[in-house]
C-alpha cells in the first residue's frame, strides 16, 4: 500500500470515528431537544415546525452515527463494496444535511414563524386558566426554565393574579416586589432562545455535511486504489 494510501486510510478511520462520536451527539441533542422541551411544552405553545425540527435532527443523528461506523469498518476491512457504499451514502446526506442547515436558518428568520411563536404564546397563555390543566403546566414550566413572566411582562397576568412560576422559588407565593421576580416577558426570551438554538443546529449540521463530503471524496479514492490493487494481483 502506497504511503498516501495509506494515510487516507487512517484518516477515513480516524474522521469516521469522530463523526460516529458527533453522530451520537447529534442524536442526543436532539433528544433532548424534543423530549425536555419540545414534549413538556407540547401545547399550542410550540410551533409544529419545531417539532419537525428535532425528529430531522434525531434521524440525522442517527443516521450519521450508522453510515460513519459503516465507514470505519470499509477502512480496516479494506471492502471496496463497504467503502463504495459508504461514499454514496455520504453524498446522499450531504444534500439532506444542507437543506436542513439552510432550512434551520431560513426558517428563524421567516416573520411567519415569529408570528407563530407569539401567537402559540398568546393561546397558551389565554387559555392559562381553563380547565386544561396542560396549559398551566407548560406556561409554568416555561416560565420556570426561561426564567420569564407574562407574554410580554407581568401585565399578562393582571386578571388572574401572578403564578408562583414568576419567581425563581415557585413553592411561595410571587409579588412583583419579589426579589427573585422575572421582569422578562416569556416571547422575547423563548424567540431569543430559538435563534440560538437554530443557528448553532445549522452550523452544526452544514459543518458536519461538509466534513462529509470530504470523507466521501475519500472513500471514493480508497476504494478506487483497493479495487486497483486487487485487478493488479489478478
């Protein structure tokens, strides 16, 4: 095996092992996404596309994670076949990895989506006191992890009284004159949450499609020198 054969090799193990780790990573965070957050709140207050969101996420995950361990083992194995495979599956995710990237960032910046998460709030929030009591839960939950009180402030809450979920220690009652009272309102730290979520998701994803494409160039020229030698033995 060439010198440069060979370094491709090991750097096609190498690259493949950590993307198997980022895989992982990726499947993770977006399990977490969708069963801390998105499933808690699963109410009228997240949007649909949010939801969208992790399941893409939990698929490309794992996904990833699959084809970078198939990877890994065309490379030790030196299975041209396996390599061969591995390269088109790469391809195939660098495009899916792309438009879900693009999308990420399109999509945080779409007026229609804000509009979505304020109106999806402002339901929530309305419907605060029904007799749903899955709407008081994900208001309160918000509340409490965004550390945020009322749509915009705590006007929301002048018909009803201020929640105890206003103020970092829910167990007493909450006044405005609290000193652990949330003067934030809930759209304003929910929306600057989501951006940030969604441009690290994209740059995640676009840098993780490109380092696939990379890997699929090399696969493809592992495979190539392999199936090179093998025809030269015959």
């Amino acid at each position: 095996m060439g010198c440069i054969s060979f370094l491709v090799k090991n750097l096609v193990f190498v690259v493949n092992f950590i993307f198997a780790v980022a895989g992982l990573a990726l499947l993770i965070l977006g399990c977490v996404f969708k069963f801390a957050y998105v499933n808690k709140l699963s109410t009228d207050t997240i949007p649909s596309a949010l939801n969208v969101v992790s399941i893409l996420v939990i698929i490309v995950g794992s996904l990833v994670f699959v084809t970078s361990f198939l990877g890994c083992c065309g490379a030790i194995r030196n299975s041209v076949c396996m390599l061969r495979l591995y390269a088109a599956i790469l391809l195939a995710f660098f495009i899916i990895q792309l438009t879900i990237g693009i999308y990420a960032f399109v999509k945080i910046k779409d007026s229609d989506f804000k509009n979505d998460v304020k109106e999806a709030l402002d339901k929530s929030f309305q419907k605060y006191d029904s007799k749903n009591n899955q709407y008081k839960d994900a208001i309160d939950i918000l509340q409490q992890s965004m550390e945020c009180c009322g749509l915009y402030d705590a006007s929301t809450w002048e018909r009803l009284g201020i929640p105890s979920s206003c103020c970092a220690d829910n167990s007493k009652p909450c006044f405005k004159s609290s000193k652990d009272f949330f003067t934030k309102g809930c759209f304003d730290e929910l929306f600057s949450f989501l951006d940030v979520a969604f441009r690290v998701l994209g740059h995640v994803i676009i840098a993780i499609g490109a380092a696939e494409l990379l890997g699929a160039i090399f696969g493809c020229y592992l495979s190539g020198n392999i199936a090179r030698r093998i025809r030269e033995r015959y």
